[in-house]
C-alpha cells in the first residue's frame, strides 16, 4: 500500500514538472505585424561604423524596408555614391522585452557575405553589459559560418571562457564551429532555414535547421519541445554563471552594421576586401552596388515563454506600415 502511494505521489510530480516545462506562444512576428512589434533605431552606430541607421519613415521612403516575396524586407542602401557619414542601413529591435524563452527565427536571406558587412541577430538588456547579451546570428564581410557568443558583466563563465572577457564585455564569450550554412552567401545558397534560441535559467542552448534538412515536426507547433531535437549546436551552461543574474529583460535586434570595431577591424586581414579598398570606410562608401544583397528576408519570429518566463510590454498604439 505504502508502495503505491509513493507511486501515484512520483507519477503526479512528473505530471507537474511536464506542465511547468511546456511552452506556449508569447508574440508572433510576421509579414503582417513585424512593423507594429519592431522600433527602428536611428541613433549614432554604438560600434562606430559607416553606417547611417535609417528611421521607420526613411527606410519606408528609400524601400529599405518593407514586404518582399511574402516577408519582411530589412536593406541596405545600394545606389547611393560616396554618402557622407555613412551608407544608410537598417536596424531594429522590438518593442517588447523578454526573459527567458524559445525564440524561433524563419529566416529567407539575410545579409551576403560582402566585405564590409557585418551583420546581426541578437538581444540585449539595458545598461549594456549588465543584463546580457546573446548573439545568435553574427558575421563580418566574407565569413560563411556564424560564431554563437554571449555578453555580460563580471562573474559570468561558461566552459567557452569568461563572458566579460576582456573586463569589459566586448568580446565575450563565443562557441564557434565548422558549420558552413550558417551565415551569408552560403545559408542563402540553400534558402535560410530556421534558428532556435532556448534561454532557461539552467542554460541558454541554440540550434540551427537548414531549409533543405530534415526539421523537427513540433518547430512551428503550438507548444515545440526543444528537448525532442537532438544535440544542439551550443550550450552555454554549469555553475560558473548564474543566467538569471546576467540575463534579463532584453529587446531582439536584426540589424546590418558596415565597418565598425570588428568588420573594419579585420577588413585588411582578408586578402580579397584589402586588394579592393585600403579601408573599410572607402570601400563600403564607393561600391553602392556590392550591397544589393546585404538584405533580411525575415518570415517569421516567435516567442514561446513557460510560466518561469516573462514579458514586458511597449503601451505604443500599433500603426500601419507600408514600403
């Protein structure tokens, strides 16, 4: 009798700990509310690139974003000649914050891999580095795989490295592999695919699913169970880092820098970008055409939360946009 109690009392835990640890969708973003759920930042570049980041009506009026073969369309300016001050980009973040979740990006094309380019999928909390950073999507001019890397301030460790590294946050710390379709011309090659963040307060874990690979059959589902989808491609995890104290309350960024502290920093170490410009800044400023490519072509992202997850919401009234 004593035995089947303590059965029936394990059966009820698993059941509870199974309803603690499903997901269920938060915010949806697509061809029909991105604009209404992303902010367009226009302030000076915080990486000090050639670059000038575009307002919501200036990226409308020069078609640098907008909806593109049934998707949001994020660009790059790729007519202007010699701008001054820097060629007009786009980035954006959304208007809600999250900690903790399941973030799933379907994403087309994003930026090719062009000298000078250095572009991004990312979140971040206020009062940087101190709420965290997590870069899922990150690669300059040339690169054809992408490096996971996280940011944060003192006291933060992982078996990759010291995540405040090198005091400062700055270059954090990273989980590269040999993946080539990941980043650039190569994941535009085979059409996109999907990625997937998990941010738990156990670990932050990330997956890649190529458009032509097999995709876990819960990935668009109602409630997706990343614990079914194998090894991921990087996790970030163990007692050197308490990801509650380091990670919250951050905004998701999509943006396309150009030059900057690590596109202009390495762009005379690539043999190909340095026999066309001497600088970053002059080959990005005299080549307009080279950017045509450097574009997102997002299809959706969507966040999942448990009950331990949370959101904080923007007040702002939802206006159209048309490009």
């Amino acid at each position: 009798m004593a035995f089947t109690k303590v059965l029936r009392f394990t059966s009820l835990c698993a059941l509870v700990a199974a309803a603690q640890a499903a997901y269920s969708i938060r915010d949806s973003y697509n061809k029909t509310n991105f604009f209404q759920g992303f902010e367009f930042y226009s302030g000076p570049d915080p990486t000090q690139g050639f670059v000038n980041y575009q307002t919501a009506f200036e990226a409308n009026a020069a078609s640098l974003a907008g909806y593109a073969n049934d998707a949001v369309y994020l660009g790059v300016d790729s007519g202007a000649p010699n701008p001054v001050g820097g060629r007009a980009s786009t980035r954006v973040n959304t208007k809600n914050k999250y900690t903790k979740g399941l973030f799933i990006a379907d994403i087309a094309h994003m930026p090719s891999s062009t000298c000078g380019v250095w572009a991004a999928y990312w979140s971040f909390g206020d009062g940087w580095p101190g709420n965290g950073e997590i870069d899922i999507i990150e690669g300059v001019n040339r690169n054809r795989s992408s490096t996971y890397t996280l940011h944060t301030s003192e006291g933060c460790s992982f078996q990759q490295g010291d995540c405040n590294s090198p005091g400062d946050g700055t270059q954090g710390c990273s989980n590269p592999h040999d993946e080539t379709q990941l980043y650039g011309d190569a994941f535009n090659e085979i059409g996109g695919g999907i990625y997937a963040t998990e941010w738990t307060s156990q670990a932050i874990r990330f997956w890649f699913f190529p458009r032509t690979g097999a995709m876990p059959q819960d990935i668009a589902a109602e409630s997706p169970n990343p614990n079914t989808w194998g090894a991921p491609a990087a996790t970030f995890s163990g007692p050197g880092c308490s990801i509650d104290q380091h990670f919250k309350e951050h905004q998701i960024v999509f943006n396309t820098a150009l030059c900057g502290q690590w596109a202009g920093r390495v762009f005379g170490s690539d043999p190909v970008c340095a026999s066309q410009a001497s600088t970053c800044e002059e080959f990005v400023a005299a080549n307009p055409e080279r950017f045509r490519e450097a574009y997102w072509l997002i299809n959706s992202l969507k966040i999942y939360q448990q009950d331990g997850g949370n959101m904080v919401r923007d007040a702002s009234v939802p206006k159209q946009f048309k490009a």
